[in-house]
C-alpha cells in the first residue's frame, strides 16, 4: 500500500517537474522473487530516466531473470502524465499496476504469466471511481499478449474492456432523505446474467457511501449472498452481444476462480435463503404500470421514501450500449394500507433522486 501511495505522488508531481538523471543512478528499486510453472524466477524493476522517451516522461525498467529467461524490457513500465504503472506483488503473483488519476480514477491489477520463455499477460482486474462517486469492480480476460519493449505505449490500455455496465453504476444514487431511513437496508441492481439478478446489499446510507456492501444474485425464487469481499464482474469481449458473463472471485488465499452463469445458477440452486430484495423510493411520484412499458400505465403511483419488494427486473442491455440511460423496469410489491398489495411495474429511475422522471426517454 505504501508503494501505490508513493507512485500515486509521484504521478502528480511528475507531470509539474521533471529533472533528469543518468541511466546508471537507479531509484525505487524492488526485487521480487516468484515460483511459476514450478520454477523460480527473480522480478528486479527500477526507473531509470533516459535522454530522450517516447513513452514516458519518468521511465522505468524491468529485468526477468531464471530458467531460460535473462531479458531487460524498456518502456513497460513507467509514468507519464497521470498515469503509471509499476511492478508489484498482487495475490501471490507477480503484477503489473496500473493506476490512472484523472478523471475517473482507474486502477488496474495485471497477473504476468510466463509461458515459451516470454512475458506474457491476459486477464486485467479493475477498480474504477465513477463521476458520482460509485466504485466498480470489473474483469476481462482476452487472448494472451506478449509483453516486449515499448508495451507500455498502448498495451496496457487495449487490455481495458468496454465497460458495458457503466451506465447501470451512473445510473445508481442514494441519498439519505430522513432519519427513518438513515439505518435501514436496501438493495441496488447492477446487473443481470440471463436469469439472474445481480444487486448490491447495503446496511445503511453510511455504508452505501462508504462503498461497504454485500454482493446478492437472485432468480425468481432465492437469493445468495456472496461471502467474498473481492469480487469482479468480468466482462465480455467487445464482439459479444452480452454486457457480462460471469464473476471472478478471489478466495482468502489470493486464488481467483471464474464462475461462469451454469456454475453461479448451482450456488444460487443450492441456497435456502428466500428472496428478499427491497429498495426505497426517491422520485417524488412515481406511476405504477400493469406491465413494463409506458403503453399500459394505471391511474396509481407511489411517494418518495416508500419502501418496496423488488419481485423481478427487465433490463433492455443493447439499449445500455446507445444511450447514456439505462433501460430497467421493476416489478414490485407494495403493502398499501388500503389496499393490500399492489404489485406493478415501475422504472427504474424511481429509485435515483439525481434524475428526472422521463431520464429513460
């Protein structure tokens, strides 16, 4: 944690000075030593600030060093206006670290995979803070791609996927409207794998502000909730139709296991937790429809801070890819003291404070 805070700083004052320094005088040296493929190898990374860079204004150098292996990669590593990447040690693995400070920050573990005496890398893990504050966390896995000089210039950036989610997270805003609902629970959907819902569980407003929750997928029936604290939607390739395609989820030991749609619809199949997924409104009316669409809309509605059962959620995906504005209809269950339960369709800026009431139009 140190050394990210300390290339984070360094990111910054970087793009206001830049002194340069000989070749020979090495600075942030780390050493790492790793068992891959039942060999050992040595990991030795350091910046090294050259006359003239093309990639970086704050260049650095890796050397790999084993069995059939002795190279010296340049321009893989290195900083350049706001954004760095340096060598570290993530889950027992050899990584690169990827760390992007403007806009929405981004930073990104890379596992380095050694394979016919090259470097090699495939899969990327993202943590992104969006403009209104939501932390993603999202994976992709492609062909892997061989690290040579000069990957740094675009390498890195072609392992970052579409973020097809994006505006489901945008989409997501609570906010503590008064007292009765400052510690109470509730639940935001962010995504859907067929038949499967995807919500995340927070305990309180302070919670959801703080990004503490518990991640829940559902059918129709139950619900499971995962007890792993990390863990990443990963994404599909850029030809899919689909947005996602499954989790990848990292155990107490640094192991990181994909679970694609059959083997997370076996965790939800076996769990014997009822369904019970709830939110509360933030629009100040909300229409209430018989079915999801705005052709077959009742004469009945809901409040600001009425609280609701979330019974199942259409999600149209290709439109996510056109609009800013997600297409997402609930059906939900009301308890109305006059009227018992009423379940009906709703849309889903109903429960987003932030937007007007035709944002989906």
């Amino acid at each position: 944690m140190q050394k990210i805070i300390l290339l984070i700083f360094t990111l910054i004052i970087s793009t206001v000075c830049y002194a340069k320094q000989s070749c020979s005088h090495k600075t942030f040296v780390e050493n790492y030593h790793f068992n891959l493929n039942a060999q050992s190898y040595k990991f030795t990374s350091y910046f090294c600030d050259e006359d003239e860079n093309e990639f970086f204004t704050k260049p650095g150098i890796l050397e790999v060093h084993g069995k059939n292996i002795n190279k010296l990669y340049k321009n893989v590593i290195g900083i350049r206006a706001g954004i760095g990447v340096i060598l570290s040690k993530w889950n027992n693995k050899p990584t690169f670290y990827y760390v992007s400070t403007p806009s929405d920050y981004t930073q990104a573990f890379i596992p380095i995979i050694i394979k016919d005496n090259n470097l090699m890398v495939d899969c990327i893990y993202i943590n992104q803070q969006l403009k209104n504050y939501m932390v993603t966390s999202h994976s992709y896995c492609g062909e892997p791609q061989i690290v040579a000089d000069g990957f740094g210039n675009e390498g890195f950036e072609n392992l970052f996927p579409n973020f097809y989610l994006n505006g489901v997270f945008y989409f997501i805003f609570f906010s503590e409207t008064n007292h009765y609902l400052s510690n109470k629970g509730f639940d935001v959907f962010i995504g859907k794998l067929d038949d499967i819902s995807f919500y995340r569980r927070y305990s309180s407003i302070k919670n959801y502000v703080s990004s503490k929750y518990t991640l829940i997928m559902t059918n129709q029936d139950k619900e499971y909730r995962f007890k792993e604290s990390q863990i990443y939607l990963r994404m599909a390739s850029r030809e899919s139709a689909e947005s996602f395609i499954g989790l990848d989820i990292i155990d107490s030991k640094g192991k990181i296991t994909f679970y694609d749609k059959t083997a997370l619809a076996k965790r939800l199949n076996k769990s014997t937790i009822k369904k019970n997924i709830k939110s509360y409104i933030q629009q100040e009316k909300v229409s209430l429809y018989d079915e999801p669409n705005d052709n077959h809309p009742t004469d009945m509605y809901l409040v600001k801070n009425d609280f609701v059962k979330i019974l199942d959620v259409i999600w149209n995906k290709e439109k996510l890819k056109k609009s800013q504005y997600p297409d997402i209809w609930y059906k939900v269950s009301y308890k109305s003291k006059e009227q018992g339960e009423i379940v009906k369709w709703i849309e889903g800026v109903a429960f987003n404070s932030m937007w007007g009431t035709n944002a989906t139009e």
